[in-house]
C-alpha cells in the first residue's frame, strides 16, 4: 500500500511540475496581452474602405449595387467580383436594373456595431437587402423593390443615400 501512495505522490509531483504553476494559463501557446500591444508592429489593422452600420439581422450585406438602365449595366468592381442578385424594378418604364455586386464585410472599423465595406465607385451604391416587403432601417434609408430574375420573388433594397463617410 505504501508503495501505491509513494507512486502517486511521485507522478502527482511530476504532472504539477511539467505543467507548471496552477496561476499560469492552461491552453498551449497561449499568449497574455494587453490593449495596448499592437499584434504586428508597424501595420495596424485598420478599414480602408468606408464604415458603415452593420445591418439587421434578417438583412443581407451590405454590398455594392449598380442601378439603372438595363442597357448600361455595368459589371461588378475588381475589388468586389462576386455578383449576388440581380433584378428589376416592377412598374417602372424605362426599364431599372439592379446587380448586386458582394462585398465581404470586416469588422476593422473602431466604432461598435459598424462594417468595413469597399468605398463604391459613384455610379454604385451601397445597399443591404431581404427578401419580401420590409422597412429599411434608418442608416439605408433609400427604399427600392425589386423582383429576383429568374425567381420573380420580390426583394427590398435599402441603400445609403450617400457612400462617402460622414
């Protein structure tokens, strides 16, 4: 029996020992850091693009949208190529066209509750979408319906009225 007690408090001893003090973090590699440290010297983590509210969560985006005269459209930014939906105004003659161009948000903007978007280019907006009839939220307050090519499902468009940060 004392030969059992003597090898537990042997490797008890030997697991405190190679796992170090109990105050120290348990997780391997883990690094304690304060605010102030700056992760990569030199190259702080900032949006170069424009901040904007994070929208709904029933709401889609935001991306850059290109509306207008179906035979002008224009084709998606090299800084956003992915193209999301595309539709038509309902009612409206002349024909107005809208293609969404997909941003990916970041969160590198300093002000909770704000996403990092791409600064549009002047003859694109940017928009947040859902589908079906919906109000816009105060910060996308340009309200526009659209009906999905191809789907016919009525989707509301809620744009910024201006893209340049305030």
């Amino acid at each position: 029996m004392r030969w059992i007690a003597m090898l537990v408090m042997c490797f008890g001893g030997v697991f405190v020992a190679a796992c170090g003090n109990w105050g120290e973090p348990w997780e391997r590699g883990r690094v304690e850091t304060t605010p102030s440290e700056d992760p990569l010297p030199g190259n702080p983590a900032y949006c170069d693009g424009v901040c904007v509210a994070t929208p709904p969560a029933t709401y889609t985006g935001p991306s850059l949208f290109w509306i207008g005269n179906p035979s002008v459209a224009e084709g998606c930014p090299v800084e956003t190529p992915d193209k999301g939906i595309e539709g038509y105004v309902p009612g409206q003659f002349p024909l107005i066209f809208a293609r969404e161009c997909r941003v990916t948000p970041s969160d590198l903007c300093a002000e909770e509750g704000q996403t990092c978007a791409p600064l549009p280019r002047p003859e694109f907006h940017l928009c947040i979408h859902r589908l079906g009839p919906a109000d816009c939220p105060p910060d996308y307050n340009e309200h526009t319906d659209l009906s999905e090519m191809g789907t016919e499902i009525p989707v509301t468009l809620c744009c910024q009225k201006s893209p340049l940060p305030s």
